[in-house]
C-alpha cells in the first residue's frame, strides 16, 4: 500500500520547532517517556513472579 504524506501544517511545524529548542518542555518530555516506560517494565517484570 503506498502512504501520501499530508500536507505539512506551517503553524503545526512552528510551534515545533519552538517547542524543542525550550528545555523545560524537552525535560518533561524525557521525564514523561521515562516514567511510561518504568511503569510498563514493572508491570512485565511482576506479570513474570
């Protein structure tokens, strides 16, 4: 199946680009993949006891 990539949104990429260049916003990020991530290694690693 061929995908067509959607037109891009220039506010959408604006608003982006700002958003990674602020590291409080890149900090939350990592910090909130960090703990989905935790979570979801404790939750297979009790399924496994």
């Amino acid at each position: 199946m061929i995908r067509i990539a959607k037109k891009s949104d220039p506010k959408k990429l604006e608003e982006l680009k700002r958003k990674i260049k602020d590291q409080t916003y890149i900090s939350a990020a990592v910090h909130q993949i960090a703990g989905i991530i935790t979570k979801e290694l404790l939750d297979i690693n009790e399924d496994r006891a």
